[in-house]
C-alpha cells in the first residue's frame, strides 16, 4: 500500500478511539448534569467542543481515503452491482453516509445545546444528540469481529491487532 495511504489509514484507525473516548466523555458529563439538575459549565462546553472537533478530524481523514482508496469510484462503476456486493456497498455507501448523518447530529446536538434557555435542557440536549451520534457511529464502524469488511482494532502502519 502506498504510503502515504498507509499513514492516513493509521490515523483513521486510532482517531476512532479519540473519538469514541471523548464521546462517552462528553455524554456522560451531559447526563450526570442532566439527571443531577447542575449548572453548564466551560468543562462541559469543552467536552462536546472537543467531540465534535475529533469527529470533523476523522471525517477529514475519512473523506480523503475514501476518494485516494477508489471508493467513490465503485459507486460511479456500477451502481447496482455494488449495492448487491456488501463489501463494496459498506464502505462505498453505508460507511460515508452513516458517518455523515452522526457528524450532522453532533454539531445540531451542539448548537441546540447552546441556544437552550436553561442549563439542564443544554445538558439534555447534548446528551440526547451525542448519544444518538455516539450509536450511529458505533454502528458503523468495520469492527473485527464483523463477518465483512472486518478491519483491526489497531493499526499502526504495517502493524495490525
Ligand atoms: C464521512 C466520514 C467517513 C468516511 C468517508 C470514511 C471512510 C473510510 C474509508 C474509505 C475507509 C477505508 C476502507 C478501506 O479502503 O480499507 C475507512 C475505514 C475505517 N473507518 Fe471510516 N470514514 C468516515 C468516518 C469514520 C468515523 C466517524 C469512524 C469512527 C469514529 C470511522 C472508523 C473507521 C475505521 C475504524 C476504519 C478501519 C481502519 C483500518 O482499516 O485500520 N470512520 N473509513
């Protein structure tokens, strides 16, 4: 694999984990605010500031992969033949719009959370919609363990678990 391929498939692996991390963070700072009636915090800004932030980052990544790796290319190819093959509809079609649709939740999240008027809807907010993100890309993701399109747990470079 080319390497500069290599280095972004690496980065995407491990950003997953950032993302994942500072997403359970954030919605379980915005739940205990939520169910304890607290005060919206800078901390708790900052966590979903910090989510939303990793995810655009893994998007990033995820967007140039998927046009240097030919992914686009397979829907424009055959359509059809790649909706009946699951292992190229996965990533050419699935895995993108999946993506895509828990970015949009997670910045909407954000920014209703902010206009709320009182600071335990702007906790319920966030947890809502960073909970909803947080299962949409759970659900997304090429786990190991997936029959197809199974992908490692860990990447660095040439290395994989
Ligand atoms: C629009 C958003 C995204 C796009 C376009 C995208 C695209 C891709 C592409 C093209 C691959 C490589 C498939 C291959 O050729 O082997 C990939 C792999 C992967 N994606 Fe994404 N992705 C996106 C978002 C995400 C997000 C948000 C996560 C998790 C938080 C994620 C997790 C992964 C993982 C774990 C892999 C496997 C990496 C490996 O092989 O080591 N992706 N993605």
């Amino acid at each position: 694999m080319e390497t500069l391929n290599l280095i972004l498939l690496t980065l995407h692996n491990l950003t997953r984990w950032v993302v994942l991390i500072l997403g359970i963070w954030a919605i379980g700072r915005a739940v205990k605010g939520w169910l304890g009636k607290q005060t919206f915090t800078s901390a708790d800004n900052r966590s979903g500031l910090l989510f939303t932030t990793a995810f655009d980052l893994q998007v990033l990544f995820g967007l140039i992969l998927y046009l240097t790796r030919g992914w686009g290319g397979v829907l424009f190819q055959g359509f059809g033949a790649a909706m009946r093959e699951a292992a190229l509809r996965f990533f050419a079609l699935e895995h993108i719009f999946i993506m895509l649709i828990a970015l949009g939740i997670a910045h909407m999240a954000r920014t209703l959370s902010k206009k709320a008027p009182t600071d335990v809807q702007k906790h319920r907010r966030a947890a809502l919609g960073f909970g909803l993100a947080l299962l949409l890309t759970l659900a997304a993701i090429p786990w190991p363990f997936l029959a197809q399109n199974a992908r490692p747990w860990l990447r660095l470079f040439g290395l994989q678990i």
